[in-house]
C-alpha cells in the first residue's frame, strides 16, 4: 500500500515527503488493521516512521482525531524534559513567621506547597519521610524546640483538585487523585472494608481499617452482592467520602485504594507526629489552607524533589496521572489564565507548527476523554522529542518502558519478539501505544491508537500481529 503525504514540520526546516509503503512482505502489515477494523468496527490510528530519512512506511487513518488516554504522558513528560531539563526539581519552601528566641518560635511554622507530586510517594520509598526529616533537622539548626502557634501547610494552587470531565468513578480512585499545592503519598489512601457474618447468616460489610492521621469522614452505604462494584464518592478539598456499591459475600478483606481530596491534612498530621517524634512541639492545632494566603515570612528551608527525569520514568513506567498532571502544570507561563491542557496544546502547536485541529488537549495525564489528537501529530512529537536520529539522543526514552520487561507493557509481548520503548494508554473502548521501535539496525517511530473496540484485549492483539508481521524476526 502506498500513500503520499505532504507535512510541512520545522523539525527538519524543510518540506518532507512521507512516502507510506509497507515494506515488502508475504503478508501486508496493514491488512491486520484493515480486518482488525471490519471485524470489531472500530478505528485503528496508525503511523510507523523510519528514523533514517524520516519515511512513513506504514500508515492508516494518521490524519484522524482519536483518544489517545494515556498517551498524553508522553507529551507531558517529553515537553517538561525539554522546557526544564532532566535536572529541574519541584520545589516546597518552608517558612517561619514570627521571632526566635531562647529555642522557641514565637510565631507560626509555614510549609508552602507548590506542586511537588512526589513527597512520600510509594514509588520513591527511600523519600517517605525526607520531608518531615529535613524540617526537624532545619528547626534544629535555627535552635527551635518550640513553636508558640501553629504548622500551617499552604496547599492553594491555579487549578486546583481534578479536571472536570474526569469520570465520577475516576476522581474517587488512587489513580484519579486530584493535584494540590502540597501533595503528599501520592494523594491516595489505604481503605480496607469486608463482610462480616452474624448470626442466621445475616451480613453486613464493615469498615475494617484506614490510617487515622487522614481526616477523611467515610460514609459507608456498601451492601452484598455477586461482584465487586464498589467506589468511593468525594469531592475535592472536602473531607468527607461515601463509599457505594456492592462486594462479594466471599470477601473478607478488600483494599478500596481511594484518592485523598485532603492530602494537606494527611501530611500536616504526620509532620506534626514526626516534629513531636524530635523533640519539637507545636502549641496550636494544624491549619491547612486550599486558598491564596497573604506574604509568608522568612525562609528557613527549602525541600527539593527527586530530578525530573526520575519522576518522568515513574509517569511513563506507572502510568502516574497525579505525576503527570503536576509535570503538565510546569509548561504553565507564569500568571497565565490557562489550564495544563491549553498549555500543552499550546507548547505542541507552536514548536510544530501543527494543525489547530490536529491537537486538543484538555489534562496532562490523559485521563479525560476529551483529548484528541492524530497519529500523525503524535509521530512529529516523537521525531522532534528523540532530540537527533536515534531515540537515545533525546531524554524521553529513558523515561519509557521497555516491551516485555517493564511497567505497563510487560506483558503485550516478550522482549525477545520485538526490541520497543513504548508508552501505552487505555480505557474503556481505547487503547493506545506509542514509541520506539529498534529493528534490524534501524529505528522506527511508533504510533497505534485503537478506538471504538469491544473490548481493548482485540484491539492488543491486533498490535501483537502487526509487530510480529512489521518487524520480523530473523530466520535462523
């Protein structure tokens, strides 16, 4: 199959002819698509560009608008990388306001968050409690063993909570979590509930346990039924959830893994514990604050996180949507009255020159369905993010999973089959990779988007065929 299309891109500062011709084989690649398609009645999104000279050797439908879901990691991660550097950490200064004197501070603790995503996350065990130990070793250097008022933790930013077409049932799960100023163990919660059994077989499903430093009031509405249904219902900065639905009558206990709408609280009372833990007291109760506050005081410290590019690898290997959308909020220009996806459509349309109507972004992390975007508009951001002719010389494929060996596409494939750094991205009746594929010598830029599908197995199986029939092992 062959197909021309002319792109102009400022990648290379020249008109580009993309030629579309399959490489020549027994079987065409593209019938896979093609049958793929007439049997589900979905739409496969293709584009398959060979690094070399920049030839599109195979493509379907590249022009077309799809959801890309998880995909816009890869637009998050790769402009943040190319904005700021690998090196660039968020930042959580610390204040104090008031005097000091004879070791006790008159006056107030203030822990003023600016979007770190990652202080005591899971993913960066060797940090869980780096914050609160670097803050008691500051307090200890300035000479304070008391504070007269209180820790008060500055949680406000633009854009604040979750994006409003995220799904209900999403903004109540760990990995719809909302982003604040001040983030803290990835904004998600332990949450265990089961069945208990009275007498005359009567049940009734409990609330088993939860950490109590959380300020979560939970409101329990579970019942019994044939399968697991269950979600947690919350809003935003509100400390009060209501969990629905039903659970197995076999279950004895089952870890819910909620989001937190009230991380400030949950760090503020573990800081404070931790304090205590070192000999440093704080009279007053803790304050937490999602609005705008007044001037801060002095700084006594400033906290960093780990380097951008670990937390890129930890977006694009965990599928982290809170990762993301913090990485997203980093390409926001100063006092702009946009939203982190207006943002990177913007970076994107502007540094490639793309159609308007080629991209459209409404979140950094891919969870909205309103996203869209084409393949072939993905494929110029992964030629413009490999940073010269091979992957390797620019940041993002470090971040990215290797096919068959890591993250979330361990198992599509084995890493014998196909040697491929690909990002995946899925929801119900999408799924997406996309990346870079080495084969034989040569590097080829990698777009798949299947939308529309059934079910999202079909639509992974038809990419497994396409690989094997693209990217053929050698016969030995």
């Amino acid at each position: 199959m062959t197909k021309t299309i002319r792109r102009y891109t400022s990648l290379l500062t020249l008109a580009l002819l993309h030629i579309c011709s399959g490489i020549a084989q027994t079987t065409n690649p593209l019938d896979v698509i093609l049958e793929a398609e007439a049997a589900s009645g979905g739409r496969i999104g293709l584009e398959v560009i060979r690094c070399r000279d920049w030839q599109s050797v195979y493509c379907h439908r590249e022009d077309e608008r799809m959801t890309p879901a998880s995909l816009v990691k890869i637009l998050s991660t790769g402009a943040a990388l190319q904005q700021r550097g690998g090196a660039y950490r968020f930042a959580t200064p610390i204040y104090t306001k008031g005097r000091i004197e004879q070791g006790t501070l008159h006056g107030d603790l203030i822990v003023h968050g600016m979007g770190d995503p990652s202080i005591g996350s899971q993913y960066l065990p060797q940090d869980s409690l780096r914050l609160g130990l670097e803050l008691a070793d500051a307090l200890g250097r300035a000479g304070v063993q008391r504070i007269t008022g209180r820790l008060i933790i500055d949680a406000w930013q633009a854009e604040l909570g979750v994006h409003p077409s995220w799904m209900l049932e999403d903004i109540g799960a760990a990995y719809g979590a909302g982003l604040y100023g001040l983030n803290y163990a990835d904004n998600a919660l332990d949450l265990y509930v089961g069945v208990v059994r009275g007498k005359r077989k009567a049940t009734s499903v409990k609330i088993l346990d939860w950490d109590r430093d959380s300020s979560i009031q939970w409101r329990n509405e579970l019942r019994t039924g044939k399968r697991n249904t269950a979600m947690v219902l919350l809003t935003p900065t509100q400390a009060q959830a209501r969990i629905t639905g039903l659970i197995p009558r076999s279950t004895d206990r089952l870890n819910l893994r909620p989001a937190n709408p009230d991380p400030a609280t949950y760090a503020g009372q573990k800081l404070m514990r931790l304090l205590k833990e070192h000999g440093i007291s704080i009279n007053k109760p803790l304050q937490v604050s999602y609005k705008p506050r007044p001037a801060r005081g002095t700084l006594l410290h400033t906290y960093y996180s780990q380097p951008l590019d670990t937390l890129a690898r930890i977006t694009n290997h965990r599928s982290h949507n809170l990762f993301a959308e913090a990485i997203a909020s980093l390409l926001k220009p100063d006092g702009a009255d946009m939203s982190r996806g207006e943002a990177l459509t913007k970076y994107w349309r502007d540094k490639l020159s793309l159609a308007s109507n080629s991209i459209s972004l409404a979140d950094g992390s891919g969870l909205s369905r309103l996203n869209q975007i084409t393949p072939a508009a993905l494929s110029l951001t992964l030629v413009d993010l490999m940073g010269g002719l091979r992957p390797h010389d620019g940041a993002l494929v470090e971040s990215l999973p290797q096919l068959g060996l890591d993250g979330t596409v361990r198992s599509l494939m084995g890493a014998e089959e196909v040697t491929a750094y690909l990002k995946s991205g899925s929801m119900r009746g999408v799924q997406c990779y996309a990346g870079y594929v080495e084969h034989e010598g040569e590097w080829y830029i990698l777009v798949y988007m299947a939308n529309g599908f059934a079910t999202n197995r079909e639509a992974r199986e038809t990419l497994r065929q396409f690989l094997r029939l693209a990217f053929p092992q050698p016969r030995s």
